[in-house]
C-alpha cells in the first residue's frame, strides 16, 4: 500500500528546545545584532568581516547543540508515510535526528557559495568561512542562508509539496513569516492540517484544522499518537 504524503513546515521553536535561539522580528535583533547588518545584502556589503564571524558563531553553536524529541519524532514519521520536512531553519538538526528529505526554505549554515555563481555551493569543513576563502571562480564565499529581501529559490518546490500534502504539519512557528507562512493556502481543504506552536496563529477557521497549544516536542507526540493510528 502508497504512503500517505505527510508534509511538515517547521520554524524556529523546534529548534529553541535544543538549545538555538530564535529570531524575533520584533525587536529587529538577533543574538543582540542589528538585522539589517548581518542579514542583508547591504549589511555584507557594508562589512563581510562582521557578516561572517556572525555565521561562524552560529555554527559554533548549532555543532553544540543536539537534535530534540521533536526532531526525532519527525524523523520517525518516515516509517509511516513518505515525509518531506519543508523548514525555515537554517540548522542541520533535522537531517542529523535522520530526516532525510529536507527543504531549507531559508538556506543552510553550513554550506557556503559564491558570490558571483549562486550555483557554485559548498559544504563547511568545521565551522568557518574567512574573509579570504573563495570559490572557484575567485570571488568571496559567501553563507549559503537567504537574506531579507532576498528570492528564495526553494519556494517552489515547497509549493508543489504543500499541493500534494495528505497530512500537513505546522510546528514551531506561528504563520507571520512570508513567503513560508503562505504554504498552508495551498494545501486542499481536504487535508488534515496539524498546527504545534505555543503562540496559536489566528487560522481557526480553516477546515480540518487541530491546534496543539503545546512546544514542539509535546504537541507533536500528541499528533504523533493521532495520525499514526488514523492514517498510516
């Protein structure tokens, strides 16, 4: 028998229970940084040195963190259904709980590229790019992450994903940030849709809809339990 397509969008808040912080808009800081300096291209125009040792660190500090209950639920999906985890987190903690089929809307830590060939992309050995490391086409590498006001290239496909969905998760984040908080307008009505987050977006209406008022770990062992026994 097929497998159900079990499609999940996860944000920031599975990631904050291993230990990563969060970025709040809010504010417009990000680990006491200003946005606009270390998540732009402006800002890397403006000082490469500064963008860079901001990503080091958060390499430094995604290598020490470890994958969660959460993750490890998620991964354990892929026994049941044909799983695509499509995230905004630019962490490795899903494909090290064993997920192996992973859309990183918002880039990957660690992988750097180009700065004149954005096919040009590479894996991190450790956790540095210096100012100095270049491609093979002689231009500055860059982190491989999408910067505000940036395209974001895998968009797409998680939107071709999203269509196809049987079962659709939400957990860690609470819908406010475009264009991935658009996904779940295109899941068909039909679709059991989960949604795990502390801070419930006001989506209430929709059909087919089960809110889990819980962090990621918690409401997805919940959701886990559920579907399992309805539709794997």
């Amino acid at each position: 028998m097929k497998k159900k397509k079990l499609i999940v969008l996860s944000g920031a808040g599975i990631s904050a229970e291993s230990g990563i912080a969060t970025f709040r808009a809010s504010n417009g800081l990000w680990e006491g940084h200003d946005v606009n300096k270390v998540a732009t291209y402006d800002g890397w125009l403006k000082d490469k040195e500064l963008v860079l040792n901001f990503y080091n660190e958060r390499r430094k500090k995604a290598l020490e963190a470890e994958p969660n209950e959460g993750h490890k639920i998620l991964a354990n999906f892929q026994k049941y259904f044909d799983t695509t985890i499509i995230t905004q987190n630019v962490d490795n903690l899903h494909e090290r709980a064993g997920s192996k089929n992973v859309i990183h809307l918002h880039g990957e830590l660690f992988k750097s590229r180009s700065t004149v060939d954005e096919n040009l992309v590479y894996n991190i050995d450790g956790w540095e790019i210096k100012l100095g490391d270049k491609c093979e086409k002689g231009s500055q590498l860059r982190p491989h992450i999408v910067w505000f006001g940036e395209m974001v290239p895998m968009m797409d496909l998680a939107v071709q994903k999203a269509i196809e969905a049987d079962i659709f998760i939400v957990v860690g984040t609470s819908l406010l940030v475009y264009p991935a908080a658009g996904l779940i307008d295109y899941v068909h009505d039909e679709v059991p849709k989960y949604i795990v987050d502390p801070e419930l977006p006001p989506i209430s209406r929709r059909p087919n809809l089960h809110l889990f008022p819980d962090i990621g770990s918690v409401g997805l062992k919940k959701v886990s339990e559920e579907i399992i026994q309805h539709y794997a």
